[in-house]
C-alpha cells in the first residue's frame, strides 16, 4: 500500500473509518442516496463515498470497468455506450443518479436480471476498506477466477454491513444488435404459464412483465432471430420510442404502478409459482419470479405467502414500521453473526440495515 | 503496511501438517461405525489406497479413514462426531479435482459424497434440476435433454466429475464465456456445517434475504460446509450450434483476433486456442484435421437460431481475415463441429501420450495479453530445460498450458514446479489470477502469498472461521498461512497494478 501516493479523498474516507472504529460510534454510508429506502432503519454518522470518483480501468476487448464508489452510474453508462457496451443487470436508478459502490452495495438488478443475470453475477472484484482502514483487494478484472473465497460477491448486496466498498470491478457485455417489445393482453395465470413455457424454449427474451391484464415481452439481439421469435410469439409490435420508456419506467420504478400509496412489497419466488392467493394489486417481473404486490397487506400474511410459494418477502418501501426482510433461519443466522463480529468487531458499519441488530 | 491477524490463530487451521495419528484410526473408526453401516467405514490400508489423491496425483496422502453415508441423516451424524472428536474431515466427490483439493488429511477423515448420486428432481417448467452432489456433471444434461434442456457448465472432465466437486471448485469449462460458470448457475445448495446442523443458501427463488453465502460457498472448496444438494439451473438446447476453426501463423496475431471478436461486439459460445505443440500432439491421437503448419489455432463456437448463428459466423469470419487467419473451415454438420472440439477435449490425454508427465496451469490473464504470455513461457521452456505445449480457453483469457517432464528423471518435478510457479507469478503482474477454475488446493498456496496480502488472506481465515470455527473442513487448503508465505518467501504483487495508479489510463 503506497500511503504516500494514496488519493487523498480515500485517505479522508479511511481515517473517518478509523476514528469511527476507535470511538465505537457507528457509521451510515451512502452514495448519491437513491436508495436511501431500502433495507431496515439505520443510525449512524454520514460517511458520504461519493468524494472517492472516477473510472480507473476501461478497455472494451476485456468487457470489464473499474471504477471508484463514488462514479455516478450516469458517468459509467455513458463511458461503456460510446463502446456498444452496458451493464447488462440493468441497475435501477430509481429516478436520481445513485453511484457505482451504492449499485453494487445494495445489488438491485432490473428487468433484464431474467436473462442476463443478478448485479453480483457480474462484480468480478472489489475493494473492501476494513474497520481497521485497511483496503482489502477480492476478485479481479478477470471472468474465471477462484483464487481465494468469493468475497467481491459476498459485497455485492451487503449493504455495506462488513465494510466500504471503495472500488468495483464489473463485467459489462456488447448491446444487444436489435431489441423489440411485444405487448399481449392476458390475464396473469396465463401470462405467468407462457413466460414459463418460453423461458424452456432457445427464444432471445431479455425481458418479460405483466400488470393490469397486459404483458410485456422485449427480445434482444441479432436481427434475424429478433424477427424469427417476434412471428413466433404474436402480439403488438411496440414503438421503440414507447418500448425504452416502458422498460426504463419498471427498471426505476416511475411506472404508475409504483406509486400509488400504500405498502410495496416485493415477493421473490420460483418463476413457475402458481399465480399468489392475493387481491393485492399486482406486478409481476422476471419471468415470473419476482412479483410487487401493492396494498397495505397483513407482513405476517404476506410472509406466509412467499413463502409457501418458495420465496421470501421484503417489504420494500410504504405503509406500516416494521422489519423489511425476512428473518434468516437459526443456523445460517449465527454465521451472519460471526461473519460481522469478525469484519467488524466494533459494529461501525451500517449497524442493523441489513439485518436487524447486525 | 499495517498487517491484520482479524484475530485469528492461523496454526489452528492448518493440522495438514500436523502428524499422522494411526494409534487414533481403531477407536475412531469405532466410533463411527457405530453410527453407519459396516461397509461405510473403510480404515484397512488397501481400501484406503484409491483415496490417496485426486487428479492431481503428485500430492498423495494416505487417510486415516474413509467414509462413504448414503443419507444426510448419516453424514450429519459422522460430521458431529468428528466434530467431537475433533478429527479433520475432507470432502471427496470425483476425484478429478486438479489441485489436490480433495488430497486427504493424514490423521483425518475423507469423506466420500460418491453415493449421493441421485437427481432427485427435473423440474422443466421451471428450469431446474435438484441433484445429489455425487452426480456425474454429464448426467444432468442427459437426463434434461427429454424437455430440450442442459446443464451449461462442462468441464473438460464432464463425463466423469461430479456436481458437487463442480460446486466446491467453481467450475468452468469451454462455453462459460457466453454461459458462465458454475456460480451463474447454481440457484441454491444445502449443506451442513461442521457441527452438523444443515443449512439451506438461496434456492428456487431467485432473491434471498441476508449475505449472499450461496455466491461465498461457491468454490469454497469444501473449506465452509459439505453440500448434501444442489439446484441447478437448466437452459434451453440452442437449435444449432458451429464452430468456426482458424489458423495463424503466429501466435500473437491469434492472441489479437481474440481480442478483436469480443471487441467486435460477438460472444462466442466458446473462443479456444491452441498452439503449434498441442496440435501436434492431440492430431494424430483424434484425426481432428487440424493445421500443423499452423503457429495456433482458435476454435470459435457460434450457437442460437439458425438465423442468429449464421449472421454471427459470417461476422467471426470477417474479423478472423482482417487479422491475418491463413485458413478458414466452418464446421458443416454436428459430427464436423465435435470433431473440431475433439483435439481441444482430448489435449491432457494427447499430453500424457507424448510425454511421461504433464503439469497443468491454471492462471487467467487478460485477453490482450496472450501474446506477451506465449512468449514469456516460451522463454521459460529455454530457462527450465522442459517442453510446454499450450491449450488456452483464450475468451476468457484462462490459460491451460501443460508443462512437460518426467517425474522418474531427477530433478524434473521441482524443475517444472517453479515453471508453474514462474507462469502464475507473471499472471499476477498482468492483472490476472493465479486460478481460473481449478482452484488453489494444496498446490497453489505458495502461489497465494504472491496474489493476496497478509490481510486479505486474514479476511479469507475470518470466513472460514465463520463457517468452520473447530477449523476441521479440509484444513490446510486453499489459504496460506502467513508462516507459509513468510517461508515462500515471493513478494505479494498487488494485482497488476502499475507505478502510478491514481491515473486514469483507458
């Protein structure tokens, strides 16, 4: 570690890190704060990251970037379209301009997630700074590696419980050639047995989502096999003006259906669940497997719901105090303790806002 | 340099050396075969020979014990009771491994998961299988095709190694460019801790509350817990699928045409490279009507609709020729596309054909380096006395050269020891890793004190004592401890970082 040369906004973040840990008093991170909702209550100081900014490494035949937490996630989208290239886990930027250690801190995915996959099936390495200041360096810049245990993926969605993240290295893929967006009017069970029935099928679906008696299906790709499945499937061709706002609206929840009043809650259950035992109003993403239902539902109820169907449930924003997540089982539990207790003994990080009393 | 300890006491996780404890195999063995049938105990020293090593057979140790339970039931019980007795316990699948990571504890228990080998469930509406993890990688795929479904990740050693030796080293395997390994597609494990209490980590849903310790225990190495079931992720058979072969005549214009493909904006299902010496040797073994006038050759696959695959194999071919490909053959039928893949399959056994023995390397680079690195092991083959011929899964820049030796020639071994040891070190300073997909075992550990430092290695010891806190789960793998870095004595290189890292450079 050369101190010397060390930037001087990470010197800053480090010794607000080690004052903390020496005085015991907790810390709340936060990026640009578009996320400021999401997980359990948590008190602390503000340790704002956004200082600690810049895209570090970029070169497109790697299909990798590396960029410091506080990159405006506009900055880093921008830089990889002037290559053809995006995050293919869509992160949503509910409305504002979260940073990149804040996207991948909290490891929200949007609606591609069906197909490309979940923000940490991308993170190939982290930077961690430690209670004790230290940077501790995970993964890499490279797709296959297995050295040592997977803890740049252990990050991603921690919500910073175990440290600060400082630097991301994530793996970006080219934009699909063509995309395309077919609407359907159907009713719920049967949108939820074709996007599960395609879902077996070699057909280029990016995308799926149903509401109100409508469904939505984006296909992503070459031309021609865009232009094979689009026959295939039927439906209305959407406008591509129309078809970007629709998926941007779902990927930062400004669809009307995320703001009416009341709780939100989102059920994360297997794809081919059969349709929820709910009046709730309902919608449904990801092929099936992830499905916000909007009301001010009984928690313990809506637990129930999930997880008989073989998920979980988070209360994600609205409606009464109460634990977000679901609580973890016993055994699995004590290892979130020792875990915790081990990266940080004097519990400064983010106490609590992942799970409750952690 | 501040150095943690994350308070950790090292030496307890690392009895692999500490000395055999035959006086202790009767009453152990005792006591377990007290919990199991007869013949799930063995403990004569001609029934624990096969156990001796893995794939990688030049690390061998003898266990104190086998043992092989049929139920969950019964290995949570042998679990509690080496947890009392406080015996080490390492965890067996295949056997393939490449790494010695399933290389026995000599006064512990190797624990052979070989009779869960049921696929208890295909689930084709929603994608899935639920298998034991002592299923064979192949048969997964095999029993799915019925409902046009496979399981993606394939190994070089598919038809033989097991779903949980996959899950414990994070496998990869030719096409995990486009369909990743084998993290990207396990949705959930269940396994069970050294105090034999079971745990369940993600699942068919695709979110779950908490750390994601699914993503943790992936290539953890059977260092965190013995996975008793495994959800796997079945995709969709592509309708078709070719492969375009290319020639070049040096090998660093072959290095650049992969680079130029992804560059391009195409993934290829698999992007392969071969050099002159691999092709040379694997040829006259396969048939594969492979260039030997060729310096390498890169095997690209092409998979998806019809329409799709012939856009994209029209467009590989484009950038193949602007980069100097002397020859050009596209696969014509399914049994030509095997046959191209054939000599890339077959190139460990083509090794041991011309050579005694054959050492493996794992590193991953950066693509655009390969060319650097072929002429850096070139260098080394002078500086070593011995031959390397090289197979690279080059898309994912994961080098698999094969260093040539004979271990009853004197001094051979330690020489291709430290050819090895050369190869991973340059990785490291090219901004790569020292494994790609065989995992560090017990033979990359020195390896690890040049990749990580003494605190990042104090954080992989806080999560193993977070799983493991008796530190009983295959001690002595995968993690250096920092008296065996010390006496390595290598300087830790921080991940290819160069003089001035404050400035932007893209």
């Amino acid at each position: 570690m050369h101190v010397a040369r060390m930037d001087a906004a990470l010197q800053e973040l480090r010794h607000r890190v080690m004052d903390a840990d020496a005085a015991g008093t907790p810390l709340r991170l936060r990026g640009a704060g578009t996320k400021d909702f999401y997980g359990e209550h948590c008190e602390g100081a503000l340790l704002d990251m956004r200082a600690y900014h810049g895209v570090v490494d970029y070169e497109p035949s790697e299909l990798v970037i590396t960029a410091r937490c506080g990159t405006p996630l506009s900055q880093v989208e921008r830089l990889l379209a002037q290559h053809q290239q995006f995050l293919a886990f869509e992160p949503p930027a509910f409305g504002g301009d979260p940073t990149i250690g804040g996207v991948i801190a909290a490891g929200l995915s949007g609606p591609r997630r069906f197909q490309a996959g979940a923000a940490r099936d991308f993170v190939l390495g982290a930077v961690l700074l430690n209670a004790r200041g230290e940077l501790l360096h995970f993964g890499g810049k490279v797709i296959k590696n297995v050295a040592g245990f997977d803890l740049a993926r252990l990050l991603c969605g921690s919500l910073g419980i175990l440290g600060a993240i400082t630097e991301v290295s994530i793996k970006v893929l080219p934009l699909p050639r063509t995309e395309q967006t077919l609407g359907l009017e159907i009713a719920a069970p049967e949108a939820l047995s074709l996007f599960n029935r395609w879902g077996g099928q070699p057909l280029p679906i990016s995308a799926t989502a149903w509401n109100a008696g409508q469904a939505w299906v984006r296909l992503s790709g070459a031309p021609s096999a865009v232009r094979a499945a689009r026959t295939r499937l039927g439906g209305e061709v959407l406008d591509d003006t129309g078809a970007v706002a629709l998926w941007r609206s779902l990927r930062d929840q400004t669809h009307p259906f995320f703001r009416q009043p009341g709780a939100l809650w989102r059920l994360s259950v297997p794809s081919s669940a059969a349709p929820l035992a709910t009046s709730a109003s309902q919608l449904i993403e990801w092929g099936g497997a992830l499905r916000w239902c909007a009301g001010d539902m009984p928690a313990d109820a809506t637990r129930d719901l999930a997880r008989s169907a073989g998920g979980s449930a988070l209360h994600w924003r609205g409606g009464a105090n109460g634990s977000r997540f679901d609580t973890l089982a016993p055994a699995v539990l004590e290892i979130h303790r020792r875990l915790k207790s081990r990266f940080d003994p004097r519990g400064i990080f983010n106490p609590g806002r992942l799970v409750a009393g952690l | 340099m501040s150095v943690s300890d994350f308070d950790v006491d090292e030496s307890r996780f690392s009895v692999v050396d500490a000395a055999p404890a035959p006086e202790r195999r009767p009453a152990v063995a005792a006591a377990l075969r007290a919990l199991l049938p007869a013949d799930c105990v063995l403990s004569r020293d001609e029934e624990l020979r096969p156990y001796e090593c893995d794939g990688l057979s030049v690390f061998r140790q003898q266990p104190m014990l086998v043992v092989l339970p049929r139920t969950e039931a019964e290995l949570r019980a042998v679990l509690r009771e080496c947890n009392r007795l406080q015996v080490p316990v390492v965890a067996r699948g295949a056997g393939t491994g490449l790494s010695g990571g399933a290389m026995p504890h000599a006064a512990g228990v190797l624990l052979s998961l070989a009779r869960f080998n049921r696929i208890l469930d295909i689930d084709p509406l929603a994608r899935t299988a639920r298998v034991q993890p002592g299923v064979r990688n192949l048969a997964v795929s095999e029993a799915a095709a019925a409902y046009g479904l496979y399981y993606a990740p394939d190994p070089s050693s598919q038809i033989a190694c097991s779903i949980g030796g996959n899950v414990a080293e994070n496998s990869g395997g030719v096409h995990c460019l486009k369909y990743g390994l084998t993290l990207h597609n396990v949705l959930g494990l269940r396994g069970c801790t050294i105090d034999g209490e079971a745990i369940e980590l993600g699942g068919g849903a695709l979110d779950a509350p908490g750390l994601d310790l699914l993503a943790l225990s992936i290539g953890s190495e059977g260092l965190l817990l013995i996975v008793t079931e495994v959800l796997l992720k079945l995709v969709p058979k592509p309708a078709l699928a070719q492969v375009v072969m290319a020639s070049f005549d040096d090998v660093g214009n072959a290095g650049e045409a992969v680079a130029a493909i992804i560059a391009a904006g195409i993934i290829p299902s698999g992007l392969e490279m071969m050099d002159r010496k691999a092709t040379v040797a694997v040829e006259p073994f396969v048939k594969a009507g492979y260039d030997l006038n060729a310096a390498a050759i890169l095997l690209a696959e092409s998979d998806g609709t019809p329409e799709e695959v012939a856009e994209e194999v029209a467009a590989i071919e484009r950038v193949l020729q602007a980069h100097g490909a002397t020859a050009i053959a596209v696969s014509a039928s399914e049994a030509e596309r095997l046959r191209f893949w054939s000599g890339r399959k077959n190139a460990f056994p083509a090794a041991g054909r011309i050579s005694p023995d054959y050492y493996c390397m794992d590193g991953t680079i950066p693509r655009n380096r390969l060319g650097h690195m072929l002429k850096a092991i070139e260098q080394m083959e002078q500086k070593y006395g011995l031959g390397c011929m090289n197979v690279f899964h080059a898309g994912d820049g994961n080098l698999h050269p094969l260093i040539l030796f004979d271990a009853n020639t004197a001094g051979e071994w330690e020489r291709a020891d430290r050819f090895g040891a050369d190869i991973l070190e340059l990785c490291v300073q090219l901004g790569g890793t020292i494994t790609g997909e065989h995992g560090v075992g017990v033979e990359k550990l020195n390896s690890m004190c040049v990749q990580f430092s003494a605190a990042e290695r104090a954080a992989f010891f806080a999560v193993k004592r977070a799983f493991d806190p008796p530190g009983l789960l295959n001690p002595g793998k995968a993690i250096p401890t920092l008296a065996r870095c010390a006496e390595y004595g290598r300087m830790h290189v921080r991940h290819g970082q160069l003089p001035h890292p404050e400035l932007p450079r893209f």
